[in-house]
C-alpha cells in the first residue's frame, strides 16, 4: 500500500484530558534544502518528545553539544525542551526521507527518560523491526481517519513505546552454543528427577563455573533458575489438567518438600498453587509463560 505522505497532528478536544501519554502529531517527510532546522530550547511546545527515523539519505542531531549523523535505519528521540537540535545538513546531495511521531504526556516523558538514560538519543533499528512497522501502521491509520479520537491515540502511544522498550530490553530469540543447547534440554528431560549443578556441568562437558557463567551469557539467568522455571511450568500444567495433590505435583516435578513447592511455586507465577487450582479460568490454561 502507498503511504500518504504529509504531516498530521491530534488535537483532541475531551476535557478534563483523561490520558497521561498521547499522539500530538505524526509525519513522513521528505527535505531538500537547509531550511529544515528544529531547536529544541527555542520550540513553543512542552512535555513532548520526538522520535524520527531515517527512510533514506542523512540528517544530523546535535544533543548537548554532541553531533551525530542520523542515516538510513537510525533514529533520533528526544525531549521537547530540552538541549538538541535537528536539521538537513545544507551540503548533503541527497534527500532526507523519514517518518516520525511526537507524542506528550508525563508517562511519555518517563518513558523517555528511562531509554535516553539507557540507550542515548541515537538508536539504530532495522526497517521491519516492530516499533518501525507500527509506525507506518500509524500512519496509514491517521491518513484513512482511524484515529478519530482521545482514547485511541492514547492506545496508539502506548503501543508504540511499549514495543520500543519491548524491541531494546527484550532477549531476543536465538540459536544456542551447543553445550547450553544441551543443557536446556537435559533440564527439560530431568525435571522430574533430582537435578544438580554439577550433574548438568558434567553432562555437557564443561567444568562447574565456566558451565554457569556460558549459560548466563547465553540465557541472562542462572541454570538452577531456568530448572526452577521448567519445573513451575510443568505444575501449573500438572495443576490446571489433573487431581494430583499439591504434594503429589511437588513430587512429579521433582520437589519432594511440599511446602517449598508451594514457597517456589507462588514466588515464580504469582499466586499459590492451591489459589491457581481454584480459578475458574484455569481450566483454560495450559503452558505458563513466565518472564525470566
């Protein structure tokens, strides 16, 4: 689908303004010359921030008196106001295509704060990356009159900054060195049996602590944590699906003191077990999906 292309903002008149993050406008744009200069200590607008990422060609930022080239799948996102300012450098040879959305309210601010502080006002993101496909969903829906009102665009701010933090904190997925590959799977095997450090060093061929440190690498936490939540899985399964007493779940996931079961089981999902037992949406549910 053609994207239209222009600048569209939201001015939402529900008063008193009920919302704490909102879109104030969105854009896809394209510059040629050097007139296009934004300062953010010199703009009328407060509590806002920007994000705008390059389509094509390049533009520069300049944030407390650092300058960055912004190229193609990079971004900038700041805070209005604050010490920045963005602009089509005027030697450039070709043309700055970007897309961009302006969002106000203090959650955004916070938001804000917490990646600036993390991550600085330059990211680099791929094209399909999900932040970038939401935003030119975004646009799409602006251009065809989707986002018509106050509780819309707020659903639309969260979004996007919910997959933004989602897209720079989020482990992604991917292939596993082979000996912690084969631990995983000797853990998901084993569940049910008494597991020790060292049986699962052993298995894989690496000594004890450079076994841990690898799996931490690898996973972001501790082998004895992911066995813990292999077996919390398990019983919520075992809990949800079968009679079983909680002692005699304990011991299918291989914890033979039911009241540690029970101690483990609500510090890994959030509630007892004897409480996820008895909700009537569990029957529901088959897998816990648990954050690591």
């Amino acid at each position: 689908m053609e994207q239209k292309r222009g600048s569209y903002g939201f001015r939402f008149q529900e008063n008193p303004y009920p919302f704490v993050m909102n879109l104030w406008n969105v854009g896809w744009e394209i510059e040629s010359d050097g007139s296009y200069h934004w300062d953010g200590r010199k703009r009328l607008e407060n509590e806002k921030i920007v994000f705008q990422y390059t389509l094509s060609g390049l533009g520069k930022l300049t944030y407390e008196n650092k300058e960055y080239d912004i190229g193609k799948h990079q971004a900038f996102f700041v805070s209005v106001p604050s010490d920045h300012r963005y602009y089509f450098p005027p030697d450039s040879n070709e043309n700055w295509e970007f897309i961009y959305v302006t969002m106000e309210g203090s959650e955004a601010i916070r938001m804000h704060e917490h990646v600036l502080k993390k991550y600085g006002p330059v990211l680099s993101i791929q094209r399909e990356a999900e932040p970038i496909r939401l935003l030119l969903k975004l646009l799409s829906e602006t251009a065809a009159g989707d986002i018509h009102n106050s509780y819309i665009g707020s659903q639309k701010a969260y979004e996007f900054m919910t997959s933004m933090l989602h897209f720079l904190e989020a482990p992604s997925k991917k292939r596993l060195k082979a000996p912690i590959a084969n631990a995983v799977q000797y853990i998901e095997e084993k569940a049910a049996d008494p597991i020790h450090l060292e049986d699962i060093a052993h298995h894989v061929g690496l000594s004890k602590y450079y076994f841990i440190k690898q799996f931490k690498i690898e996973l972001n936490i501790t082998p004895m944590h992911y066995v813990t939540i292999v077996r919390m899985k398990k019983a919520a399964y075992l809990l949800a699906q079968t009679d079983d007493t909680i002692a005699e779940v304990a011991h299918q996931v291989g914890i033979d003191d039911p009241n540690y079961f029970t101690k483990l089981f609500k510090k890994t999902v959030g509630v007892s077990a004897s409480k996820f037992r008895k909700n009537e949406d569990t029957h529901l549910i088959d897998y816990i999906i648990t954050e690591w």
